[in-house]
C-alpha cells in the first residue's frame, strides 16, 4: 500500500452524508471510501484507455456503452471515436 497523505477537500453535503452512511456500514472510515471512490475512477480511466488500445473500430458507441454500464466504468472518452484523450507517458 502506498503511503498516505493528509489532504483537505470540499463534497457537496449530499456526497458527504453518502460517504459517511458508506463508512458506517461498511464499518471503515471516510478516508477508506473516499480512496476507493478514487481507485475505483483510476481503474475505470484504465479500462477506457484499454479499450482504446485494443481498437474498438467495428464495436459500436452503444456496445461500448454496455461495456462501460455492466462494469462501472464512467464515460470519459469525448469527441469521435480514435480520437481520444492524449495520455502522459
């Protein structure tokens, strides 16, 4: 496990409640969820950026769509296809 760093940030209220009701029922702390939240987009960006290395040229927007749906994953691509985001490195 990495190291941890001490941050401050600002939720909305609502985001706040949501993750402390998580952390209670989860029985973890808020620092627990809110690292997962930020897992859990680290892996979706990762599945994106798969895709797009695979070449999704004959899967349709709504193939991928469904892709994206059954496993989480946010919608981060923008623009036409095969022209995604440019990564660092």
């Amino acid at each position: 496990m990495a190291t941890a760093a001490k941050i401050s940030v600002s939720v909305s209220r609502d985001d706040l409640a949501w993750a402390r009701k998580r952390a209670r029922a989860q029985r973890t702390s808020l620092s627990a969820v809110v690292s997962e939240a930020l897992l859990r987009q680290r892996q979706a960006e990762a599945g994106v950026r798969l895709l797009e290395d695979l070449g999704t040229d004959d899967i349709t927007e709504a193939d991928l769509d469904a892709i994206r749906s059954e496993l989480g994953w946010a919608p981060t691509r923008k623009g036409r296809r095969g022209q995604g985001r440019k990564r660092a490195g």
